[in-house]
C-alpha cells in the first residue's frame, strides 16, 4: 500500500510512517490535526517523509484503502490538515466542486463577487490596493535614499 504514494521515503513501515506523522503535526482548537513540513509557510499543502504530500500519507495510514486514481480532499478546509476524519478520496471534477472559498479574504475583508462566473475574486481588492499603496511608499524611499545619496540637485 505504501508503494503507491509518490515521493515516499522506502525505509518507512505503516507503524514508522503513522509515528512520524504524528511526531510532526499538532491538534488545534477546531479539531485538525495540522502537519507541520517543509518550508515556513502555514496553510500550505505539506510534504512530509521524503517528498510525499502528508495528506496523503495519512489517508494511506490511517484511513487506508488507498486509490491513486482519485484526489485525497478535505472537509475541513485546511489544506495541512492530517486528521483522518477529515480527508476523504474523490474525483478531480468533485474535488474542484467541493472547494469552497470563504465570504471573506485572510484579512477579513468582505469578497466581491465575479460578474462573468459568480464566484468569488480570487485576489481581494482592498488588500491588493494596500500592498499597492506600501510598494510605492517603499519604492519612493528607496528613490529618495538614492538621490540622498548622491548630494543636493
């Protein structure tokens, strides 16, 4: 069963790969089970155990009966979430289906809506008009340290 996920490490047994994932994943206040991988980015898909996607090693582990052909998703929501309950196999049509987006962005800003799809704006207006708004601030310092530099015009 192990030899079906891609990435895994060989020296793994379902007993050491089960221990090993819950050596590197904590238990939240919601109820996931969050892995906790390579790279420092939080909410991102983790790979764990050589270069296997954590989520699915755990569904291998825990759940078990394992399907390659089909996409590992999460009723939770949380893309680094490991808790078996929370992980069940569809097909790639359903998985996009069910992916939801949230009302708000991560900065609790309210969503505009699509008019052409319906669906939500994947990039928040509000937040991308401020990251504007600091790009140009830093960029007009960095004009402003260089023309210091160089003495009165």
């Amino acid at each position: 069963m192990l030899s079906q996920i891609n990435g895994l490490a060989r020296h793994f047994t379902e007993d050491t790969l089960r221990a090993y994932l819950l050596s590197r994943s904590t238990r939240t206040d919601n109820g996931c089970l969050v892995a906790r991988g390579y790279g420092r980015q939080r909410g991102v898909y983790q790979k764990l155990a050589g270069r296997a996607w954590a989520h699915i090693a755990a569904y291998v582990v825990f759940v078990g009966d394992y399907d390659p052909t089909l996409e590992v998703h999460h009723d939770c929501g949380v893309p680094d979430c490991i808790e078996p309950t929370h992980l069940r196999q569809l097909s790639h049509a359903d998985n996009c289906r069910e992916r939801r987006q949230p009302p708000v962005c991560r900065n609790g800003h309210e969503r505009e809506t699509e008019p052409s799809t319906g669906r939500y704006r994947r990039i928040c207006r509000a937040c991308n008009r401020e990251a504007q708004k600091r790009w140009r601030e830093r960029q007009a310092a960095e004009v402003a340290a260089a023309r210091a530099t160089y003495g009165p015009a």
